[in-house]
C-alpha cells in the first residue's frame, strides 16, 4: 500500500498546481481499519482506487494535444423514498450526500479551470456529477398470502462531461454506475448489524468505495476516447 501510494505521489509531484495533503491524510486513515472487522476490508481497496485515479489522470496531462483542469464537482441530492430506510440506524443515521460531496475532492484534488492563466486551444475542463446514488435495504410487502421482497443494493452513478476551457462546447459526455456485489450485499444483510440496526447496515465507508471504482472507471472510459 505504502509502496503504491508513494509511486502515485511521486508521479503527481511535477504537475502544477496539487494539494496532495488532503488525500494522503485521508488514505493514512483508512490504511488502518479496526482490526478484525470485516466491513473495513473495503477500505484498504478504496485507497488504492484513489490512487488508481491520480495514476490515470496524471495521463491525461502528460498527453501533447490536450491539457485537462478539474472544472464542476457536484452531488445530485437524494429524493427517493429509500433514503428514508437505508439511510437510518436507532443510534446513527448516515449523511452520505456530504460524504460523498467530501470524498470528490479527496479522488480530485487537481488542477482547476478557473486557476488557468494562459488558455490554449485545446485546453479542456471536466465535470464530475454524482447524478444518483443509494445505500442498500430490503423491504417486504404482504398482499394477503402472498409476501413479495423488495432489495436494493448501494448503487453510485457517475456522468461526466469533457469540453473546451476557451468556447465552453462540450467535446463528449461518459456515464458510469458501480453497484455492490450480490454476495457482499447479502453477506451484510445477513449480518447482526442488519438484525439489531443500531446504525445503518451500509454507511458511507461503503458508497465511498463504489465512488472511488466509478471515477477510476470513467477517468479510463476518458482517456480512451481522447
């Protein structure tokens, strides 16, 4: 882990303009999760996605036709009715708007558009929107005998959009969604957080990693299509 993180920096440290030191703190804490808990596994894989994420847009710098600066990060609000289930424990209840608003500057500390002195022709600005989002839960609904099971597993949706920095015409748009694996959704189901609910069965740690696989994803997707 240390290993690749340091490579990651170490690549990043000649392009102008990079505050590494939100990210690195933030992958520091999640290089020690609780020991013997296995909801954190997760996390150790997220740190490297960011990593992951850095490493690819570092290539799109280094490409000669374009240069590419950071523009709009946004979170679409949540407006479903789920929101109300997945996202309630008896003792905590999660925010997981704020942590991903958070965690997008965390996989995006670059360089931004609106810190560019000198504009070229072919300089590009990208936008990166968490259109929707959702935790995961289950529901069942009675008609008379028959009981029907609603699931839903934490899901992240992510669109981007690459455009011209000088006429702000868009060059190309790409869409990503990650969701949770049916055994790591039903594993957690399953589990004695689901059954006694004193937090949410699937909290922020969760859709930060669906995040970070969205992003390095559609950072890849991009790098084809330039």
């Amino acid at each position: 882990m240390r290993r690749v993180r340091a490579a990651a920096v170490k690549s990043l440290s000649g392009v102008a303009g990079l505050n590494w030191m939100g990210t690195t703190a933030w992958m520091r804490e999640v290089e020690q999760p609780r020991s013997g808990c296995r909801e954190h596994s997760e996390t150790h894989l997220t740190a490297l996605k960011i990593t992951k994420v850095a490493l690819v847009f570092n290539k799109f710098q280094k490409k000669e036709k374009y240069r590419v600066f950071l523009g709009a990060l946004a979170v679409a609000p949540r407006t479903d009715f789920k929101r109300h289930r997945d996202q309630w424990g008896i003792f905590q209840t999660e925010d997981l708007d704020a942590g991903l608003r958070q965690s997008l500057k965390e996989i995006f500390p670059f360089p931004l558009a609106t810190e560019v002195k000198e504009l070229k022709d072919n300089d590009l600005g990208l936008d990166v929107v968490v259109v929707k989002f959702q935790s995961g839960d289950a529901l069942v609904f009675s008609l008379g005998e028959f009981e029907i099971p609603i699931l839903w597993r934490p899901k992240v949706m992510v669109s981007s959009r690459l455009y011209y920095l000088i006429s702000d015409k868009t060059k190309d748009t790409f869409s990503i969604t990650e969701k949770m694996k049916w055994n790591q959704y039903l594993g957690r189901m399953l589990s004695w957080r689901a059954l006694f609910r004193f937090r949410p069965i699937f909290d922020s740690k969760d859709m930060n990693y669906l995040l970070c696989l969205a992003c390095h994803n559609l950072l890849v997707k991009m790098q084809k299509s330039i």
